[in-house]
C-alpha cells in the first residue's frame, strides 16, 4: 500500500522561530495543567482538608473526598485536556501526526 500521509509543510532553513513559539505553547498548557494538578491534589486534598471536611456531600467529607477519588479524577481529565489541546497545536504548527482518513471501500 503506498504512504498516503500528507507532507508536512517545512518552514524555511534557518527559521526555527515557529518551533519557539511551539515550544512556549506548550510549556505555558504544561505549566497551566500542573497547576491545576498542584492545586487540586496538594492545597486541596492536604492543606485545606480539615476546612473542607466540615462540607459533606454524599455522606463523604469533600475534603476525604478530594484527597482520595478527586485529584486522580482530575488528573485523569488533565491528561485528557493535554492530549486533546496538543492535537489541535501540532495540527496549527503542521506538525500533527495523524493520517488523513481515507474510504478503502
């Protein structure tokens, strides 16, 4: 079967500019997702869970609740979060890896 990718676009030798600004993107998705991580696993579920102990819902204390179920279901929709937004910046950069979709029938 012959490769069907479509080329991606070279940017002019000697340009590595497009490859900074890709870079700072993603640092600055990184730095945003790992706070909200930060924030919601360690001040959250360790330093204010005796403040938010005192809210129950579902017969839990939120701050249980958050130290134990909470920061793993948020880190899950933040890598979820990241792959989704990493997609769209190597699409906008011409540097996304997927293989256009093509009827075999």
């Amino acid at each position: 079967m012959a490769d069907t990718r479509r080329p991606v676009p070279q940017p002019p030798p000697g340009d590595d500019s497009w490859q900074e600004e890709y870079w700072r993107r993603n640092l600055r998705l990184m730095v945003l997702l790992l706070s909200i991580w930060f924030l919601v696993s360690y001040v959250l579920g360790i330093l204010l869970v005796e403040p938010l102990n005192n809210i129950v819902i579902g017969g839990f204390p939120l701050g249980f609740w958050f130290a134990q179920q909470g920061s793993i279901y948020v880190f899950v929709l933040l890598i979820l979060v990241y792959a989704v937004r990493m997609d769209r910046l190597d699409q906008e950069f011409g540097v996304d890896e997927r293989d256009e979709e093509e009827d075999v029938r």
